[in-house]
C-alpha cells in the first residue's frame, strides 16, 4: 500500500530526469497490493504491536534502516555490473524520502551513509528520532501535517500529568472534559 501512496509525487520526479526507487516493507503495512494483484496484511506482531513499545518500534527502525542501506548496495551493485542498469544510477547523489517509520529511518542511514546527500521526512515517526540522530552535513526537508485533535488531547493530558500535586481533582476535572468535547 505504502508504495501506492506516492505515485503522484514519483509521476512528477521521473519526466524531470529523476531515477526513482521504491521500497516495501510489506508484513509492517496495514496491506500490501503487489502488482499481480495479490494482497497481503499485516503481520500480527506488528499490528499488535503497542505504541509505547519503544524496544519493539526501535526494532523496527533498525531493520528499515538495514532494508534501505541493503537497497542502496544493491543499486550500487546494478550501477557497476547489469547489463541493462549499469551506468544509470547517480549513486553518489540520493535523495532519500520516508513517511512515518520510514522518515525515522531514512533520516537514520543519512547520518551513516554519504551516497545520501539529501532527506526528506514526510511526517516522521519523531519519537522514535533520538537527540544522536543530527545530520547537520545533509539537507532535511520536514513536512508534517497538522496536530490532529486526537494529539493535541493527548498532549494536553500529559502537559495536564506534570501540574503540582496540591491540586485536588474538583479543580482540573471541568478542563478536562472542556478538552475532550473539543476533540471529538
């Protein structure tokens, strides 16, 4: 599925010269539609994965990040010796993008690999992006989209969590709920 979701942006890279390479990670997207039609779902250790599971989703990034850099050798492999590919590829000149898990990830192997000169993040997983992961030598492009109502809940609960112990529950019961009405 997650291919799918940017056709529209690889329909506009290919016809200016860009070369465009995607990558699955199947078993972790809710489906998978493979192009002769068949489907997959999701595996079930990741769908029931918990989102505060951070051991379990560093995992994940750690694998993602090896997929991408095994794809990276991969193409550097097809540059050298294909005989329909060899040549094609600028390989020291990549633009990495990733969405969710996948801008974790690709912001991840930016900060090991040089082949990439260029990140774009779309929406990435930050929680799983650690303080260690500065790339100050490649450009990042972050788009995000707006704080859902669920977030800004969310957020509001945890700023909520940290107030003083001394109040007592009468006082921040009508805020809360005022909160939860907005949201829905």
């Amino acid at each position: 599925m997650e291919r799918d979701m940017y056709l529209g942006i690889i329909a506009k890279l290919i016809p200016r010269g860009f070369m465009v390479v995607t990558i699955s990670a199947p078993h972790e997207s809710v489906f998978t539609v493979f192009p002769d039609g068949g489907t997959i779902k999701q595996a079930a250790a990741i769908a029931e994965l918990a989102s505060n599971d951070y051991a379990g989703w560093s995992r994940l990034l750690e694998s993602r990040a090896h997929l991408i850099t095994a794809v990276l050798e991969y193409m550097d492999t097809l540059n050298r010796s294909d005989s329909e590919l060899a040549g094609l590829f600028d390989i020291g000149k990549v633009a990495a993008m990733g969405h969710s898990l996948g801008g974790a990830a690709v912001l991840e192997v930016a900060k090991h690999d040089n082949r990439i000169k260029a990140v774009i993040l779309l929406d990435p997983s930050f929680h799983l992006i650690r303080r260690d992961n500065s790339v100050s030598s490649v450009p990042v492009l972050l788009l995000r989209q707006e704080t859902s109502r669920f977030i800004m809940v969310i957020t509001m609960q945890l700023q909520f969590m940290t107030l003083p112990q001394k109040l007592q529950p009468h006082s921040w019961r009508p805020f809360l709920i005022g909160v939860l009405c907005l949201a829905m």
